[in-house]
C-alpha cells in the first residue's frame, strides 16, 4: 500500500511540474494520458485531484490548465505540502 501512495505521490509531482514549467500549458485527459504514461481513469483521478486542490482547473471544452499564483498544494496521498 505504501508503494502505491508512493506512485502516486510521484505522478502528481511530475504532473505539477509540468504545468509549473511550461506556462499556458493545456490537456485533454487523453493527452495527459499519453505525455505521462497513464492509462485514462488513473489520468482523470489524478488530474481531478489537481483540480480538488485548486491547482489546475478544467475548460468548458474539457482541457486541464494550471491556476496562476498557487505553488504549493497538499498532496493528495500524505497531506503534506508538495514542492
């Protein structure tokens, strides 16, 4: 179980520095899947997560983009700040 919390601890890392490196960046769920290499409910849970936290926020066509000004979020898995 701890392994799992792990995996996910390190997808929405690598998610949020995406978005933190590449201003204006925007994904469909299938695109995210791809760029990451997750299948599309683990995409969608994870990028529905980030939009939980106020982190990214979903268009009205169904892309995810990143919201200005919120650096650290509480990480989903640990309830602690992420980095």
């Amino acid at each position: 179980m701890a392994e799992r919390f792990g995996a996910i601890e390190e997808a929405l890392q690598r998610v949020q520095g995406e978005f933190r490196e590449m201003p204006g960046l925007r994904l469909t769920p299938a695109q995210a899947g791809r760029l990451w290499g997750l299948d599309l409910v683990a995409c969608e849970a994870l990028l529905g997560a980030l939009v939980d936290a106020k982190f990214l926020f979903r268009t009205r066509d169904g892309a995810f983009m990143r919201r200005s000004g919120h650096e650290v979020i509480r990480s989903v898995a640990h309830g602690q700040a992420a980095q």
